[in-house]
C-alpha cells in the first residue's frame, strides 16, 4: 500500500482542503465563528517571526485499505529579511524548502534533488493563501483559516490543547463551504479549527475528504494538523535558513520522481497533422519558424485543469507575437470538449489526438505534459506535471521568447 499513500502526499491531499476553499464562491459566514476566523486569518498574515513543530496526521480509509500515516513538520520565518524554512519528514518523500533571503531552494534526500530560485521573482510565483504548498517565505500561512466560500462557521465549543511546553485554551469553530465544482474526485464532509485565544493562531484544524480514485473507488481521508510547539518572535540559529546542495544531489525544476518529463530537450519534433474542434487542419511542419507550444490534456484530468489556466495565459499574451498555443486533447470525443470549454472558458485552440498516436511519440503517458518547440522545429524543454507560470516562462526562454 505504500505506493497508494505516496501518491496521495504527492497530489497534496493533506493540502487538499485549503486548495479546494480557495476556488469557492464568496459567501456569508455566521457572525461569531466568522469573526474569529477574519480575526485569526489576520493575525497569520502579520506574524513576523516564528517558528513551530507541527504534526500531520493523514487516516486512509477505503476498499481493502485502512492506512495511517503520521508527518512532523518544521515551520520556520523571519520574513522582515525574507527567510522561512520549511521541512516535512514524509517517510516516502521528505521535502526541505529554505529561503536564505536570497534564493528559495527544495530539496528532496531521498531522490537526491534539489531546485533553486531567486527570492526577488516570489512576490508574482507565490500561490495565494491555502494553495498548494502555501507561501514559500510565510509558511504559517499553510495553517490558516480559510475565509472564502464559508457557508456557515459556528463556534461550537472551547477545548484545551497540549503543547511541548504549555497548555492552550482554544476555541473551536466547524465550518462548512460551498462545494467546488472544478475539483476532480474531491469532496469535503466537515473541517474544524482550534484557535488559539491567547495568539489568535489556528493550532489545529481536521477536515474529512472523499476521494473517487479511478481504480480503486471511493476512498475517505482523515486529515490533522496539530502544531506540537509554538515560539513567537524566537533567537533563531545561524544555520536554520541556510541551505547548500549536498554532493551528489541533481538540480530539477520541479521535486518528484519524473518532475522534469521525458527526456526530449534537444531533438526534433515529431511531425504530425491533427484537426482542431471544427475540422481546420494543423501540421506541425508549417508551423517552423514560430515557436510550439503543446499541452497534452484531457478533460478528466484534475492536474490538467489547474495547469490549463497559466497555458491559456500564456496563449493570451503571446498571441500574435510569433508563439503558438495548442492543448493536444486526448482520446476523447468533440462534445465532451466543447462542453468543458463552455464551462471553464478555456480559449486555448484543441487539436483532437483521437488515437493517442501523437500523444505516444511524445511520451505523454501522464499528463498534463507540455513541450515546447522552438523556431528551428528542435524540442526546447518539457514539463510534466502542474507547474508554476514561472517554470512555462523559463521554458520559452529558452527558446528566446521573453514574456512578463
């Protein structure tokens, strides 16, 4: 079973619940438990200095499975001099995330990568709060309370909450959100906070997630997060956000067991001739001397829908400016398409790879993937996988096309 778990870390689930909040509507929240949570959102956001000791706690309940898997993780940031550190002991993918002021680097030991960015191109890459991995130099953020959406928030008791060295008297708050309909296979039955009503922070927070896996069905999720220990304004140490590559390790764009695509950089393009949604015709051979951009999705693809967005972004800026954009649909039918289009606004012209041959010869055997070619018909770079707009820039980059 341990591949199963890995996959739901790697899919962020235990991140899940702030992802899924964040795409809701905007919506009333009841008074009291509303107030505590704009309150307690506030005083995450203007923490300057901290540093704690969390624990995760992620229950897998489904056909054949009941699995439990317990993560401590390593909060730390100075952000008055932009440093935050971040660590998750995961025992199938520990991640170490360190901003020096400088330079935000990821390191994963167990596969022996790492990546590294400058600091000063964060204030535009940051995820908004209670995305995926939170915000890389304020990582208290990723226990905030998440105020979009909230259909009801009701104060429904006051607990204690036992830390290393102290006690704290907490009160609790269960809130309900409106349901996300661009989630894939995620649903939420409840989510708790615990905040704290000496600091204002939310201490812990558990929320119950359905999973539709394609293979093995409907599977229930557990998640906690327990903060262990606490510090406000703590002496930190001089080597708490320092960070070199350990001998041996390789430089990745993004962390993860394949985190970089096929292997293609370099290498002619694959020739092909596909039609788009009403019937136009589209070769790639007449299309040398502009740079190709082609994202192979497909519609029941969740990762491809959070990626779609920076595609259709970069589709929208780069139009006209020498640069193609084409979402390279997977094996499906024209009214499915349309009909995703229609709901999600999506603008990216579809090329249909009815028989999956173009797909095969590029190695999209996951997806989303996205090559980019460059003017002389010669693969720049690949992504696997949901990106950030910064990693699609770079890519272009590399095949001279500069775009803010």
């Amino acid at each position: 079973m341990r591949p199963l778990l890995a996959v739901l870390f790697a899919l962020g689930l235990l991140t899940a619940a702030s992802a899924e909040a964040a795409k809701r509507p905007a919506a009333r929240p009841a008074a009291a438990g509303g107030a505590l949570l704009d309150t307690a959102l506030a005083r995450h956001v203007r923490t300057p200095r901290y540093q704690l000791q969390v624990q995760l706690s992620q229950h897998v309940i489904g056909a054949a499975i009941d699995q439990r898997v317990d993560v401590p993780m390593l909060l730390a940031a100075d952000r008055t001099a932009g440093r935050a550190r971040s660590e998750m002991v995961n025992p199938y993918l520990s991640t170490v995330m360190v901003a020096d002021g400088d330079t935000l680097w990821g390191h994963a030991p167990t596969l022996g990568q790492y990546t590294q960015k400058p600091v000063q191109s964060l204030a535009r890459l940051t995820p908004p709060i209670g995305q995926p991995n939170g915000a890389p130099l304020h990582p208290l953020l990723d226990l905030a309370p998440l105020t979009d959406g909230v259909l009801s928030a009701r104060v429904s008791g006051r607990d204690t909450l036992r830390l290393t060295d102290r006690v704290l008297d907490c009160d609790r708050v269960d809130v309900r959100y409106a349901p996300d309909t661009s989630a894939s296979g995620i649903s939420h039955s409840r989510r708790t906070h615990w905040i704290d009503r000496a600091s204002g922070l939310v201490v812990r927070d558990s929320a119950e997630i359905t999973v539709e896996h394609p293979q093995r069905g409907p599977m229930s999720s557990v998640l906690e997060r327990s903060v262990v220990a606490l510090a406000l304004a703590p002496a930190f140490s001089d080597t708490i956000f320092a960070f070199r590559p350990p001998p041996g390790t390789v430089r990745v764009r993004r962390l993860g067991i394949g985190s970089d695509g096929p292997s293609l950089a370099g290498k002619p393009a694959f020739d092909f001739a596909l039609t788009g949604l009403e019937g136009e015709a589209v070769s790639l051979a007449d299309l040398k001397g502009e740079v190709v951009i082609l994202d192979f999705w497909a519609t029941w693809c969740g990762p491809c829908r959070r990626w779609m967005p920076i595609v259709q972004r970069a589709h929208d800026t780069l139009q006209g400016k020498g640069v193609r954009v084409f979402a390279v649909n997977l094996r499906e039918d024209a009214m499915k398409v349309r009909k995703y289009l229609d709901q999600t606004g999506v603008r990216v012209p579809v090329l249909m790879d009815r028989d999956g041959a173009v797909s095969d010869r590029y190695g999209a055997r996951s997806i989303p993937l996205t090559v980019v070619i460059g003017r002389d018909g010669l693969i720049v770079d690949t992504l696997l996988g949901v990106h950030t707009a910064d990693d699609l820039q770079e890519s272009l980059r590399l095949a001279g096309i500069e775009y803010d």
